[in-house]
C-alpha cells in the first residue's frame, strides 16, 4: 500500500471504528474485549483489501465483514449464551427502564444470530430494509420477516414486564 | 412507546460507553504482518498442488535468461545440474523482507509483550528439530524464527522458520514444513503435479528431490516465485523448504539453489 493508502486506512479506522466495535458487541453478544478481537481481525480483512476498495464504499465492506464475523462468532458463542441468558437477572433493579433495557437486551441476545443482526442493523444502525438486505445477502422480505418474527418473539417475552408494547 | 424504540434505546445504552481504542490501527497492522507468514507458506504449498497450466518451473542459469517455451524448456536429468534458478544481481542486504509484505510505518514490538505469532510447536530452541526430522544445515548467520503451526498444511504437518537478524517479526528468509501421513500423501500428489508441470526430480543426498520457484497465487510457478525444495524423505514423509524471495535475491540464483541443497542433503529423520 502507498503511504495514501495507509494514511486514509488511519482516517476510516478513526471514523468508524467505535460503530463497527459497537456493532460487533450487539450482534454477537460478546464483550466488549472479545469484540474487539473479532473487529480486529476483520479489519485485517479490510487492511488487505484496503487499496482496492478504499475508493468503493469500504464503510459498507467492513460493516458487512464485521456482521458476519460476529454472526459465526455467535454461533460459536450459541451454548455459553443460552445458560447464561436463558433466565433473567436475580438482581432486583430500583429502575424500571434499567429493568426493561435488560429484559430486552437479553432477549435480543436469545435470539438466532441472523435474526439479531436483523434487528441490529435495522433499529440500531436504522439501515432500511434494502441496505440491510444487501449487507446481509438476503432478500428485504427476509429481511421483514426476520425482523418482525425478531420483534414478536421479543414482545411475547418481554411484553409481560412493559404490558404497552404493541 | 414502540418496541423497536425501546430496542434501539436499550442497544444505545448498552454500548454507549464502548469504544476503540487508539492502538486499533497497529492491533490490526499487527495481524496483517502474522497472517503475512501464514500465507506465505500457505500459498508455496498450495501452488504445489494445483499446477495444471502453469509456466515451465525451469529457467536457465545464464543471466538475462527468460522463461523457455514448453517444448523448448530443459529437462534436466537425474543427477545432473538443475537449472532453475535465474542469476539475478545480489540485493544489497536489508532489514526488510518480501515485498508483498506491508510494512508497518509505526512497527513495534506488540505493546502488551505478547507473542503475535503462533507457538504450536512450543520452545524449538534452535529450530532444528521438530515433526520428526531434525535440519543439519542451515545457512550461515541464522536463528530460528521463534514461531510455528502444527497441521496448518493437512494433517499432520509442522512448519517453522530461520530469519537472518533485524528482520521484522513475521518475516522469514528459510522456512520448512514437514509432512506426516495424510500431508504426506497430498505432498506426493504436489510432487506428481510438478512432473506434469515439466519439472524432473534431481538427486540430492539420494533422494529425489523437485526444486522450483513457487509463485505465489495458487498453482503457478513463476520466474520470481519462491525457490522451493520438495521431497519425500521417507514412506509418509515429506519435506518442503522454501528460502523467501528477498533473501535468496541476496544470495544470488546459483548460491540459492547450492544453500538449498544443502538444506536437503542435511536433513535426517529422527523418528
């Protein structure tokens, strides 16, 4: 790589590289620690490609590197989540927002892989339906599908403790 | 308030305090350098294996020398000089490597002190010994490279490297992998790929050994390839050597294929 190239590969990492951490924790459900490995390593694919895909939308090129990496990470991940998740928290919560904030992130953390980073790249990075079809390589009625299966499975769960979703 | 609201509320939450850090950029540098030597070694065994349509392994020795045609290109026979190797001016010596290899501007050593490259062999001390072979020879004025990967090249396979000193962590100047069983076998399958290719085995230490330039994309051998020995030591045993490109560049054509043999002639099994 030219030093341009390097140059301009330090400026996107500065850009974007706490959105696709970010993105990396939602979809994978992993922490912040392990994301940043999994980022890491993606963006080692990126770095590699970097010279060739820097003038064509490497935003969305990584993002969709980042979404896949942390959708097989999930699945590695599968086991470990649903005996650490499966139950909600003992704790007793004063805040009923902190309450619900909880219930729903664990909910989202039950979900299927896909069908999270569904719901991630739709409500979280408010992609539309084709954007996230196309980071995705689905279709946007899977995409609808996905996110409104994602959606009622989280409502049917969790509504008992908001009783307002809907 | 709707539940996607609530959702995308509870994620803002969740990771509102998270961010990269500053070291991201080298972190990822850092990667790029260690998968470097993987697929370097990936690429050189690989472009054993598929060989078909691609460009004679033999150039002559004379300088200036360009790749023969098909039906022109020497066969050399057994026993005879090989001539494989183009004589290219010696390279002044650097601290650099390959030049497919990035450099990175702010290298240094990894922050945390851990190792960046694979251990799967453990402490080799010299290198010299591992996966049931042990290298007699080695060129003057190396060390081991202080890394390896166990089964990264079929199972069972080992490989590690020597570098000459002030070469970056990830760069190599020798590198050997050892083929077992299965490897073994797939190692053979390279060998009878080579032979299509035009390529005859010359004898080195009595065996028959394929010396070659491996390029680096799949199944090509080119002109500036990888020089590359390959053999098999013993029933379920193969061994590849490979001296990187810079430093054979630094050695000259006739001194590559001269050091690689003695790699080969040096090399006993040990059980």
């Amino acid at each position: 790589m030219t030093e341009e190239d390097e140059a301009a590969f330090d400026e996107f990492l500065a850009a974007r590289s706490t959105a696709l951490l970010r993105t990396a924790i939602l979809v994978c459900g992993a922490s912040a620690h392990d994301a940043e490995d999994l980022v890491q390593h993606a963006l080692e694919k990126v770095y590699r490609h970097w010279s060739r895909i820097r003038h064509d939308n490497p935003e969305s090129y990584a993002r969709r590197t980042v979404v896949n990496a942390a959708i097989s990470a999930s699945r590695r991940r599968r086991v470990i989540q649903e005996i650490t998740f499966a139950r909600p928290p003992e704790t007793l919560v004063d805040d009923p927002d902190v309450e619900l904030r909880d219930a729903l992130l664990a909910e989202l953390r039950r979900l299927p892989a896909r069908m999270r980073a569904v719901l991630v790249l739709r409500y979280w990075e408010d992609l539309s339906e084709a954007e996230t079809a196309a980071l995705m390589g689905c279709s946007a009625g899977t995409v609808k599908s996905q996110a409104a299966r994602g959606l009622a499975r989280i409502r049917e769960r969790v509504g008992t403790l908001e009783g307002v979703f809907g | 308030m709707r539940l996607e609201e609530e959702l995308a509320g509870a994620m803002e939450a969740h990771v509102a305090d998270v961010h990269a850090g500053p070291s991201m950029g080298a972190a990822v540098r850092r990667r790029h350098r260690a998968r470097g030597i993987r697929s370097r070694t990936a690429g050189a065994a690989l472009a054993t294996a598929v060989v078909a349509g691609a460009v004679p392994a033999y150039l002559a020795l004379d300088a200036g020398a360009t790749v023969p045609s098909e039906t022109a290109a020497p066969a050399p026979g057994l026993g005879a000089p090989s001539a494989l190797w183009t004589e290219a001016p010696p390279a002044p010596p650097t601290a650099t490597a390959d030049p497919d290899t990035t450099a990175d501007p702010d290298a240094s050593p990894s922050e945390d002190g851990s190792p960046a490259m694979p251990q799967d062999l453990g402490d080799l001390g010299d290198g010299r010994r591992f996966g049931g072979v042990r290298f007699g020879y080695l060129p003057e004025g190396l060390k081991w490279g202080e890394w390896s990967v166990k089964n990264t090249f079929g199972t069972t396979s080992y490989s590690t490297t020597w570098v000459e000193p002030g070469l970056e962590p990830g760069m190599y100047s020798v590198q050997a992998v050892v083929y077992r069983d299965g490897a073994a076998r797939q190692a053979a399958e390279r060998m009878k790929g080579y032979r299509k290719q035009g390529s005859e085995a010359v004898v080195i230490g009595g065996e028959r050994v394929h010396l070659v330039r491996a390029g680096e994309a799949v199944g090509k051998i080119t002109e500036d390839g990888t020089p590359t020995a390959l053999w098999t030591e013993a029933p379920g045993l193969a061994v590849e050597v490979m001296l990187s490109p810079d430093y054979a560049g630094r050695l000259g054509g006739k001194e590559t294929e001269r050091e690689l043999r003695r790699i080969v002639e040096g090399l006993e099994p040990t059980g």
